[in-house]
C-alpha cells in the first residue's frame, strides 16, 4: 500500500492480500478485513485500526509506534517477533493467536480479551492491563513491575515465577491466579496475606 492511499479508510476487504514489509503512516482503518493477509514486516506509526478482522494474519515481525488497535479482533493470528510500542490494543480480542517471543513497550491492553493466551516469559513491564480478561492466561516468568492489573478477570491466571514488584494489583487476584515463586514487594506481601485469611500483626 503506498503512501499517497488515502488517510481514511473504512469497511474495505484486504483478505489473501500482501503488504509485507510495506510502511503505513498517519492512517486510519475502520471496520476493514486483513483476513489471511500477509502483512509480516508490516512498520505502523501512528495508524489506527478499529473494529478491523485479523484473522488468520501474518502479522510477524511486525513493528507498531503510536498505533492503535481499537476493538480488532485477531484469531489464529501470527504475531511473534512483532513489537509494540507507545501503541493501544483496546477492548481487541486475542485466540488462538502464536504471541511468543513479543515486545510490549508501554502498551494499553484495557479491556482486552487475553484469556488462554501464551505470555510465558512476556515482559509487560509498566503495560496497563485494567479491567482485561486474562482468565486461563499463562504468564509464567512474565515481567509485570509496575503493571496496572486493577479490575482484571485473573480466574486461574498463572503467574507462577512471574515479577510483581510495584505492579498495582486488586486483593482478588492473591486468590484467584496461580504465583507460586512470583517476586513481590513487602507491601505485596501484606495484601497476599490479608488476601488470603491471614492475620497480619506487628
């Protein structure tokens, strides 16, 4: 696709198409459809999807800056070795989907649909993850220090090995995920222990 495409695009059908390693800037997608498409090498900046299919996508090795995926949906998608940074992947739904190895560099997952999802060894260092379906997520070894986990739906999620240092997390989740051997702060520590029926004393 090349630059002079206009900015706004709406309801188009890019299905089996290929754009590898094409570059796309200050444009916009909306209710568009990517399935089967070959979009590996894809460099974003500044690129809005909303409400896009990415079904079936090669979206490998990807690089996306300041961009934002807004209510997508990306089923059996191929992402790893993409990168994401400074980008929003609100209220997008992932299944099924080959994630690892990933870079997440200050990501908004608010309200995005992550359960069952593979982020063994993930780093989401400072990613804000509020309110997202992380139920049956495996973040075994995941980075989270600093993440924002508040109003997350963490049913079975498995942190185990997982670093939670200064991540802000709910008293649910003490109870509700996996984190055997996860790295906590002291102040963590507390909240597990209240979290779980403890009494706390000086």
């Amino acid at each position: 696709m090349s630059e002079e495409s206009a900015e706004e695009i709406t309801g188009e059908d890019f299905s089996d198409t290929v754009y590898a390693r094409d570059h796309w800037t200050a444009r916009s997608y909306t209710d568009c459809t990517f399935r089967d498409a070959d979009l590996s090498g894809l460099r974003t900046d500044r690129v809005i999807f909303t409400r896009c299919d990415f079904t079936g996508t090669d979206l490998s090795e990807s690089n996306h800056n300041a961009t934002a995926f807004r209510s997508c949906t990306f089923v059996r998608t191929t992402l790893w070795h993409s990168t994401f940074r400074a980008s929003s992947l609100l209220g997008s739904t992932f299944e099924n989907c080959r994630l690892r190895p990933i870079t997440f560099d200050d990501v908004d997952f608010t309200l995005t649909t992550l359960g069952k999802a593979d982020l063994r060894n993930v780093d989401l260092s400072g990613c804000r993850l509020r309110e997202a379906n992380l139920v049956h997520a495996d973040l075994t070894g995941a980075q989270l220090n600093g993440a924002d986990l508040r109003g997350a739906r963490t049913s079975q999620l498995n942190l185990t090995g997982a670093d939670l240092r200064g991540a802000l997390i709910d008293p649910e989740l003490w109870s509700s995920a996996k984190v055997r051997k996860a790295r906590i702060e002291i102040s963590q520590a507390v909240e597990f222990a209240r979290a779980t029926g403890l009494v706390v004393e000086p």
